[in-house]
C-alpha cells in the first residue's frame, strides 16, 4: 500500500468513526524506518487498530563467525538505504484474551 493510498484510506475512516488512539512509532532492533498506528471504535466490531509499516529493503545477511570453541556468531542485517517496502495490517481487539488479534487480510478481504 502506497503512502497515498493509506492517507486516503485513514482520512475516509476518520470522516466515518472515531478514532481512539493514532501514533507514529520507530521500528524495533535498529530496523530502518516507521510505523503509523491508527485505533479506531467499529460498532459492530468494536475497537480495530490498523498499522501501516514503511520500512527499508533487507538486501541480505552478514554472518561473522570464528571456528574456535567457544567462540560467537554475530549477524548483521544490511538494508538498502534507498528502496523501501510498506505494507497494511489490521487487528480486532478481543474482549475475552485482552489483546489484539491479527486480522488474515488474504482470507477476509478480496482486492
């Protein structure tokens, strides 16, 4: 989902239901990027979160090792400064477990 597209959507949702919460959040373990966070209150099915991740391209692995005994691994993710990747998550709070549940976009929805 492009930047636009979520702008667009976030503004429709807004005009329509309230929202609860919207922030914006640095990604963990040093991952390049951000990550927008938007809770909205459904009427039929209550609180409703939606995440929008833009995040910097893995382009691979760096392993630095020692044959030794007792020695360590240490791997270092390298990301490419100038391509990135964004993507749309949902999730529908359930009341009985007190947390988020993810929503599978690819079984509930058709695009």
């Amino acid at each position: 989902m492009t930047k636009e597209k979520w702008l667009d959507t976030i503004f429709n949702l807004k005009q329509k239901f309230s929202v609860l919460e919207e922030r914006e959040e640095e990604l963990p373990d040093n991952v390049p990027g951000m990550r927008e966070v938007v809770v909205f209150g459904l009427p039929n099915l209550g609180k409703v979160k939606l995440e929008w991740t833009k995040k910097a391209k893995l382009r691979g692995e760096k392993t630095l090792y020692s044959g030794r005994v007792g020695s360590f691994v240490k791997v270092d993710k390298v990301y490419d400064e100038h391509e990135f990747v964004s993507y749309l998550k949902a999730y529908l709070w359930d009341v009985n477990k007190s947390d988020w549940q993810e929503v599978e976009m690819e079984k509930t929805f058709s695009f």
